[in-house]
C-alpha cells in the first residue's frame, strides 16, 4: 500500500512546487501586522482541496472586524480512513510580513525556484506544510486507497500573533479532542532528527521610558528617555540572566533567554532629546519557572529604577502563557511518528523542547497530546526565507505512511 503511495508521491513533486509557488504570492499578514489577513489564501486552498477530492471540506470562520469580510478563515479538510480515529495535521495560512527588503535578493512575494529552494515569504514557514499536508490527501485519491485513520487537515488563521482566531477557535468548536493523533509541521532541529514535544512559556514585555523632550544643545539633561532606557534595558538584561540560570536539555538554548527586540520610533531630527521610548523584551522561559516571578522582577526593577531617576519607567506584559505539560514520549503520536520517520527516512529522531510559539501549546493546554515534526533548514522570519522541495516531498511520505496503519 505504501508503495504505491510513495511512487504517486514522487510524481507529484513538480506540481507542489508550482503550488507552493501560487499560494505565496497570495499575501496572508494578519492585521497586527497591517495586512488584510488570509481570506484570498484560504479561497485558494479550498479549490485545491476540492480538487483532491477530500471527503468533507468545512470552513469554521472567526469573527474579526479588523479584516475584510469581518471573519478569519479556518479550513478543515477530511480524507475518510477506516477506523474511527482521526490524524490531525495543523498548519498555519499567515505569514510575518518581509521586513527589511533591502535584504531580500528575490521579491519576498514574487517567489522564485532555485537549487531546489523555493524562496518567498512563508514559504518554510508555513507553506511547505499545508503543501505536504495536503498532497496526502491527494495521493490516497489518485491511488484510489482509503487510509488507516480519518486524515483531517487543518489549515488555521493567526498563529503568528497568538492564534485566538485560528486553533483557538477551532477548539472552541470542539474539533480537536484528546483522543486525535496531532501533528503541527512547523519545526524541527537538524533537519527532522528531533520530535519537538514540549515548549518554553512566552514573555513579552513592553517597557515605557518617560523623560522630557528637549533640545539636545541643554547642557546636564537628565531626563533623555533615550539614555534611561539604554541603562534600564541593560540592567533588566543582567539581572534576568543572572537570577534564571537553570537549565533543561531537551531545548537548544538550554537556558531561558530574554532578548530586547522592537524598538518604537521615537524623534524625527537629530538634534532632538526623546522624551519618550518605548522597548519590547521577548523572553522565552523553561516551563519549570513561574512566569508570575518574571513579571514581578521586572515590574519591582522598574519601580525602583523611577525612584532613583527623574524619569518614569513601567512595565507592561502584553502577552504571557505559561508553558503546559509536554507531551509524553510514549503516547501514540510520537510512537507513530518515530516508526514513520525511521521507515521513511532511515533516521532514529529524538524527543526536544524549543523557545515557544507554535500552536501545539494551545492543544496541549487542554490536554491533548501533540507534536511538532518537519523537515526545515529553520528560516522562518529571515530575508531570503525558502523552502527545499525534497523537505516537502519528504514530509509527505511520512505523513502518509503514517496514514498506512
């Protein structure tokens, strides 16, 4: 059965690029991020769907008056197997806009084929996996087999910004329970040699300096938000590696980490004091600390820090989830997946943790048993982001002998 799979499989490699390549230029930025969110990708993948001949097709929108039509899509597509469990392979339509395009040496939406690279804006992150995801179902059409479980692709809205209307949502709908074998395709270390089972809690930070706007000539200015906040920020920096020094091994860095990332624009002229400067800190911290503790650290370093200065500084947390309990190594999906792997790609992976930030920590939460599993060079978010077709192929195969019992 496997076989015959496996070879339709491989005579599909050329039209999962030519997929791939369409749906990229089909922009799905969520409106945090100014765009218009992922209505027009999710048209797209629903044809595909169709196309392939899944049994069931089912959108599950979300309310959202910020985005066109007011609703975010979420897709749920099902091949029908002959038992009653479901596989469940999540992957997310929208993307992180491109950044800094002077960076680029392709048009991040213009994708091109290169190397065996397709290179555009989400096409690793996420792209390869709904190609992959879907391609299973359409391999089981054209070898007219039925799978050993009911195959149910989920393609999700707003992973990228905390998933409220895309997992979250579906969970709500009670789609996902504890029973299912979950799969998100979104990450994995030296090119699938690790099964990501459990995640590091999530942090952001949003700190406010406020000083007095002024000319730069005044001599003895002791309220240029600038400088407070570049001695803050170095100080919280100190203090947070400093006190959470524990380590986990199963994630690389083994260390929580705390990094200052968005800097808000403040002065338009050179020779202007800011009188205001606003920084994000995003700290991804191993699961056995208490996010309370962070928060309270930051919150007390701040307070005495206006104390001792004429400035202002306050700290606020726009995002934080404590990291649920990892999945177990010995339940059925990471049984599953590591027969699968090792059968498909002659490789023996091991069970890791990373920094955070897929959707598989929503699941877990409500006590479903998930894991994280691709084949990627780990370029999501950078210039130049691509995806290798082989990966993609690859992946497909897993996914579907997976699907052969």
């Amino acid at each position: 059965m496997y076989k015959k799979l496996e070879n339709i499989i491989e005579g599909l490699k050329p039209d999962m690029k030519q997929r791939l390549m369409e749906m990229i230029k089909i922009k799905a930025i969520g409106p945090e991020n100014g765009g218009d969110g992922e209505v027009k990708r999710a048209a797209f993948l629903k044809n595909m769907a169709q196309e392939f001949n899944f049994d069931n097709i089912e959108m599950y929108p979300s309310p959202d008056n910020r985005v066109p039509g007011g609703k975010r899509p979420n897709l749920v597509a099902t091949k029908e197997g002959t038992s009653s469990r479901n596989l469940v392979i999540i992957a997310h339509m929208d993307t992180v806009p491109e950044g800094d395009i002077s960076s680029w040496n392709t048009q991040p939406f213009n994708p091109i084929f290169k190397d065996g690279k397709i290179y555009g804006r989400g096409a690793e992150d996420n792209g390869q996996a709904i190609i992959s995801s879907l391609y299973v179902g359409r391999a089981f059409d054209e070898a007219d087999l039925v799978p050993k479980y009911n195959l149910k692709v989920m393609l999700v809205s707003d992973e990228e910004t905390g998933s409220e209307y895309g997992v979250k949502h579906l969970l709500k709908e009670g789609l996902i329970n504890e029973k299912d074998l979950v799969i998100v395709p979104d990450y994995s270390p030296n090119k699938g040699r690790g099964i990501e089972v459990v995640e590091k809690s999530v942090l952001w930070a949003k700190i406010v300096v406020k000083g007095v706007q002024s000319h730069a000539a005044i001599n003895g200015q002791d309220k240029n938000a600038n400088r407070v906040m570049a001695k803050f920020q170095t100080r919280a920096d100190k203090e947070l590696h400093r006190r959470y020094i524990e380590e986990n091994d199963l994630f690389s860095p083994a260390t929580s980490t705390f990094e200052p990332t968005l800097r808000k624009k403040n002065v338009q002229n050179v020779n202007t004091i800011p009188g205001k400067e606003i920084q994000y800190f995003d700290c991804r911290i191993l699961p056995s600390i208490d996010l309370k503790d962070v928060k309270d650290l930051l919150t007390q370093m701040a307070e005495d820090a206006s104390r001792n200065i004429k400035s202002e500084i306050k700290v606020d947390f726009v995002k934080g989830s404590q990291a649920p309990t990892g999945t177990s190594t010995e339940s059925d999906i990471v049984k599953l997946l590591k027969r699968s792997i090792k059968e498909v790609r002659g490789i023996h992976p091991k069970p890791v943790g990373i920094g955070g930030g897929t959707v598989a920590a929503a699941l877990r939460d409500r006590g479903i048993p998930t894991v994280v599993w691709c084949t990627n060079d780990n370029v999501p978010h950078q210039p130049n982001e691509y995806a290798v077709l082989d990966y993609i192929v690859s992946d497909c195969k897993v996914f579907t002998h997976m699907l052969c019992g």
